[in-house]
C-alpha cells in the first residue's frame, strides 16, 4: 500500500493498485485535484486548472 | 516477417479513457510511446524522430496542444488518428455547423455574429429561449441558456469584456426542449460502434456534467445520420452527439474527435478502447502499404 501526502492538506491519501503516472486523483479530505508524478517514490503534485480549450 | 509497429500515445492527463488504451495496447503486445503534450517539442529542422512512429493517437487535452502538434505530424507524413483537418473542424463549433450544412446533414438552427449588437439582434430573431456556445470548448462548460433580453444583453456585455478574443464570434442555438436526454453514438471508421443516451434534469446533458448513460439501439435512422455525419468532417474516431428535437427529428449537435468513453464503455459493454487500438493499428498498416 502506497500513501503520499496531500500537498495541499497535508492528509495521508492511499494510492490504489494500478493507479498511473499522470493519472488524477482527488484528496479525500480537502477535495483537491491531485497529478500522480512518479510511483517510486511516489509523489504527487496540485493538478494544472482547467484551461479554457481542455475537452473532448 | 513484418517489422513490429510503433505507435505513439499523445496525452495531457491520464483518464480513466488514457488507462484502457494503454491496457489495450499492452494486451496487444504493441510497442507503443506515451508523449506527455506538456513534455514534448517539436523541432521544426528535425522531423526524423517523429518519424519513427508509424502513427500517433492524438489524446491532448487541450485542443490547442493536439491541434497544432497533428499539424506538425501531418505535415510530415506521420499519419495520425485524428488528422489535423478532422480535428480543426470539429475543435470548432461553428466549423463543424459548417460543414454539417454543405453535406446537408441536420443541425440544430445556428446563426454567427461578430458584434455584441448584430448577436443581439440574431437573438431578438430567434426569441427566447436561445443558447449561446463559444466556439472552442467542452464538458458543457460555458454554455449560457438567455431565457429574455436583459440576460442577453448581460450575458453578451460580459462575453465582449471578460471574454478572449475568441468569444467575440457569437454562436447562437436555437433552444432545443429535448426530451432530458441526448445520444452520443461512437464511431469507428465507418462504422457506428455503440450508442448511449446520456440523461439529466439539467438542460445540459453532458456526462462530464453528471448527465447518466443508458444503452440506445443504434436504429437505421441513427447509423446514417451518424455515417453521413462522421464523413462530412472528414471521419475517424469520432463521437457524434445527436439530440431528438420535436420538430425536426434527430439532429446532430456536435462532433468530438477526442472523445471521452467513460460512460460508453461501461454501459455499453462494448470494449471501446480495443476498437480504438484496433483502428489506430489498421491506420498505421494502411499508411505503410
């Protein structure tokens, strides 16, 4: 079981199994969007704001 | 024996989408690149290592990132899934209006103006309600529905202020009472992979905004629109959003050329992101021949 934590909160958050670098995950405690950035070590760092052009 | 193909990934973040692609790629035994659109770059004088991929799926984010590094690609002979001229019609809202018309596929009444006055007079025409898009953008973000001319004039005095350049071009719709729901259907090439319904209370039905998905069954009516749809942007990978409007049937809303799945796939059952790796290979094997 991996935890890293909250850059934001500072809370412990668990990295599920098969979770991807570049892959979004949101803090349970203060809500906040969260990039994987590497998974060994894993760290994780605030999530870029959505731009304007993002989509589909 | 064949060389093994090589296939790049272009991604921004990894969604739910990006990791069954990937999986299906590894189940594949693909070799396949992740390119990382905020890593990359590209130098102009020096193509050769683009051009050791046999295609590149185009999975930006952001439009502008994917647009222009298809381009890139594109200019030099490196096929892409998505091309560069399907992406920069449906990237655009009223491009894709645009060429919807000249193939005389239905749409959902449209008119374009350049000034907060002429929009409001393109309003005033329509009466109310009407609903105003920017021309570049998605997940249902930024769409205003005016309901009467004071919010009109507010909401058109805030888009020529606050707003880029870009929302100075004024796309109005004509405010459709669909029945709580929309289809997106999924193509591949030319056929109509699988379809959904994406349902809310809300006037905007888009699962990115908590719109729920049912299976639809992909009727005559909707596989030909859906085939003339794709090919009049110019096809590929693409989902076509159709909305039932009372009175002129099915119409197509919009054509996305990155499109997201998270709900398609699992509603339908339909593996999505083997049908994508599947094409993406078969255009890297059609280009090579």
């Amino acid at each position: 079981m991996t935890t890293v934590s909250c850059p934001e909160c500072a809370a412990d958050i668990t990295l599920d199994e098969g979770t991807e670098v570049n892959e979004i995950i949101v803090c349970s405690d203060c809500g906040v969007d969260l990039e994987v950035t590497s998974l060994n070590p894993a760290t994780v760092e605030l999530a870029p704001m959505e731009e304007e052009d993002w989509g589909e | 024996m064949q060389p093994r193909l090589k296939v790049g990934v272009l991604y921004s973040r990894v969604r739910v989408e990006e990791k069954w692609i990937f999986a299906a790629m590894e189940k594949q035994g693909i070799d396949y690149e992740r390119l990382d659109d905020r890593k990359i770059h590209f130098d102009l004088d020096d193509p050769a290592p683009w051009r050791t991929f046999d295609v590149v799926l185009e999975r930006s984010i952001s439009y502008n990132s994917g647009l222009y590094a298809l381009r890139m690609l594109n200019a030099w002979g490196v096929p892409t899934v998505n091309t560069a001229a399907v992406a920069e019609v449906c990237g655009d809202k009223l491009t894709t209006s645009a060429m919807l018309a000249r193939a005389g596929v239905p749409q959902p009444h449209n008119k374009v103006a350049f000034s907060p006055e002429a929009a409001l007079d393109a309003i005033e025409e329509f009466g109310y309600p009407v609903v105003l898009k920017p021309m570049v953008g998605s997940w249902g973000r930024l769409l205003a529905k005016i309901n009467d001319r004071d919010a009109a004039e507010a909401v058109l005095e805030h888009k020529s202020m606050l707003g880029s350049v870009q929302h100075s071009v004024f796309y109005i719709q004509e405010y459709i009472k669909k029945p709580g729901r929309d289809i997106r259907a999924i193509m591949v090439g030319d056929r109509v992979l699988t379809a959904i319904y994406r349902k809310s209370e809300h006037w905007i039905t888009n699962t990115a905004r908590s719109g729920e998905g049912e299976i639809c069954p992909i009727t005559p009516e909707i596989e030909a629109l859906c085939l003339k749809a794709a090919s009049a942007v110019g096809g590929g990978l693409l989902a076509v959003d159709l909305v039932e409007h009372p009175d002129k049937g099915l119409v197509v809303n919009e054509i996305n050329h990155t499109m997201e799945f998270h709900s398609a796939q699992p509603v339908s059952g339909v593996n999505i992101a083997d049908e994508i790796v599947n094409y993406v290979v078969q255009v890297a094997k059609a280009a090579g021949s």
